[in-house]
C-alpha cells in the first residue's frame, strides 16, 4: 500500500493545528463550520483517513474489520415517529414488528463477514449512513484494518476517497479500473435463466421487470432481462415496467396497471424484498400468486423461502461473499495480492410463486 497520509499532512495543508483536525473527525461540533470544511477539503485531497493502527493503539484495540452500509434504510424506517423501549418491545411481542424492513441480504452477507473475522481472530465493526454523508465512513474506516461496504448509491469519488487509505472490498458491484476489490454474482445470466424457465416452462409471453436501476447491480439484472425477451423473440422494453424505489409511495405503475386491468402475466422483481412487496400488494387486491400473476425475486433471503407462496429466486452465495470479503481484507493487510474482482455464480429456486412449488 501507498504511504499513509497523516494528520500533519492535513493540518499542514489546511493551515490548522493537528488538533483541529482530530475535532474535526472526532468531535466536529468543536470546530467552527467554515473551519471543518476546509479541514474536509484537505482530507479529501490527500485521501486521508484517521489512523486506525494509532487509535487502536491509543484505545487498546487491534485487528478490527469494518462493514459499512450506504443508504440501506427506507424512508419509512428513517421518518417514522419515535416510540419509548416498552413501545417497540410490545409491538414485536405482539407480532406487529415489519421483519422485511432492513433488506435482509445485508444481514446474511454480514453473518458470513463475523464468522470469517471471528475465525481468523478479527473483531468487526458496523456502521450505517447516506452516501451524502462521508464522515461516517471514512471515520469507521479510520478505526478499522479494512472496510467492506455496500454501495448504495455512494458516489464512486467517494468510495475511492476511502480506499485510498484502507484496504476496501465493494459488494454487488461489478469490476472497475479503481483500487478497490468487488465482489458481485453472475447477474446477467441469472436472470437469463429465470426469464427461459418463465416463458420456456410456464409459456408466459408478457413478462415485466421490477426495480430501480440505480445500482449497478440491478442494472445489470436488467439487462440479462432484456437479453432473455430478445432470444424468445420477445418485445424488450427499454426502460423497467416499474423503475420503483422502496418507499411508501412505491409502485405506482403497478398499481395503475392492477387498476386498469392490464397486468402482465409474470412480474421479474430486481430483488427479493420487493418481490414481497408485491405478493402483499397483489394479495390486497385480491389477485392470486401464481394463478393470476406469477412473481419472482432475486437474492435467495430466509423470508423469501418462508412467504406464502414460497418465492421463486435467484440465490446469491450471502454467506461466501462475507467470508471472501474477511480473507480479501487480511490477505491484502498481510501484503498477499488478490484478484481486484470476484464474480459468484447463483442458483436457480423454484418456489410456488411461478407455480412450481
């Protein structure tokens, strides 16, 4: 790895003492707002990152790996009215909690993440927040050895400001000419698959597409979508039937189309959550799955398999992408090379909702 920019570097370059610096990612309500920007500027042109061999040192910790979620959270989570400890508690006893509310991939990926750092005598650190926001990563990533992060919609200068000072794996991103490790599946021809046995087996001629295309990941989904309807000799749509994001005033199209009548025969969803989303939906209109609309997902989450009907699905490897991540970020720590990009291979499920259960 490069040398390491220090926080001299920064004050230098900023003009301010050292600890000015140290508030300004330690205690940022310590430092006036014109000064911390100029302290942020500097950071960001150095690629700096709090040092967390020092702090560890400092705090008597070591050896700690980070994971760090961007822009995980709905907005239904995110601006929910607070409610007291004796509130929330009774609402889960009761069996009123949302269980599908935090996208559950991360969850599994981050099992297989612990059990690896564990294995390997590695403590792990979490942290959450918007890709408007850098502070929260580069300040895990300057407590941690290495930091593995779920993009969201973190910009890509972003991303490389943090890699430029830890070792960084990206999940569910496809390769690039940058310095990091990603680690993503076989998306395109997943979906391929799934679109063949829909119309192949089930002889569904109007199928339609699911989801935001804002990560790359779905993006990539999508195409191998499209790919799939131009082999049947099918219309590909250039653009998703329902480009919806999870929120509350989430799919609108499908909505309309329930409304008027015109449904697809078969509904692709870019991931499993919101393939569930819309069993629920369907079900409030009184359509049934797969007799009337059959639904597929993608991922392969626990909830998935335990839906009514169980979800037809791709399944991604959760467990092996953690552990993979672990042994990227010790290896390159120890100065061992790895490839810069890892893509996985998925599975196929066939489950009740496409009628195969």
């Amino acid at each position: 790895m490069a040398h390491r920019t220090t926080v001299y570097d920064v004050a230098e370059r900023a003009g301010v003492s050292i600890a000015t610096v140290s508030h300004t990612f330690r205690q940022p309500e310590r430092v006036r707002p014109e000064t911390r920007e100029l302290v942020l500027a500097a950071a960001r042109a150095l690629g700096y990152v709090p040092s967390g061999s020092a702090r560890g040192l400092a705090k008597g910790r070591s050896q700690a790996l980070g994971l760090y979620a961007f822009d995980m959270f709905l907005p239904s989570d995110v601006n929910a009215p607070a409610l007291s400890l004796d509130d929330l508690v009774r609402r889960e006893l009761d069996g009123r909690g949302d269980a599908r509310r935090f996208p559950l991939y991360v969850d599994e990926i981050q099992h297989g993440f612990e059990i690896e750092a564990r294995r390997l005598g590695r403590t792990v650190m979490l942290g959450a927040g918007a890709s408007r926001d850098s502070l929260g990563s580069i300040d895990l990533a300057g407590s941690v050895d290495g930091l593995a992060i779920f993009p969201g919609s973190a910009g890509r200068d972003l991303l490389e400001h943090v890699g430029r000072g830890v070792p960084v794996v990206i999940f569910s991103s496809p390769p690039a000419h940058d310095p990091m490790h990603h680690i993503t599946v076989a998306n395109e021809p997943a979906v391929r698959e799934l679109v063949d046995h829909l119309v192949g087996h089930h002889g569904h001629r109007s199928v339609a597409f699911l989801g935001e295309l804002a990560a790359p990941d779905i993006g990539a989904r999508f195409r191998g979508f499209q790919a799939a309807l131009a082999a049947h000799g099918l219309p590909v749509s250039a653009e998703p039937f329902d480009a919806t994001a999870m929120t509350q005033d989430s799919l609108r199209p499908l909505r309309a189309a329930i409304a008027a009548g015109d449904l697809p025969r078969a509904l692709v969803c870019a991931t499993d959550q919101l393939a569930l989303a819309v069993l629920d939906l369907l079900a409030r209109h009184g359509l049934r799955v797969p007799e009337d609309v059959a639904v597929t997902g993608f991922d392969g989450i626990v909830a998935g398999r335990l839906s009514e009907p169980s979800l037809t699905t791709i399944r991604q490897p959760f467990a092996s992408m953690g552990r993979l991540a672990v042994r990227i970020l010790t290896d390159t720590i120890a100065g061992r090379e790895h490839p810069r990009s890892y893509v996985l291979p998925t599975r196929l499920v066939l489950g009740g909702s496409c009628g195969c259960g």
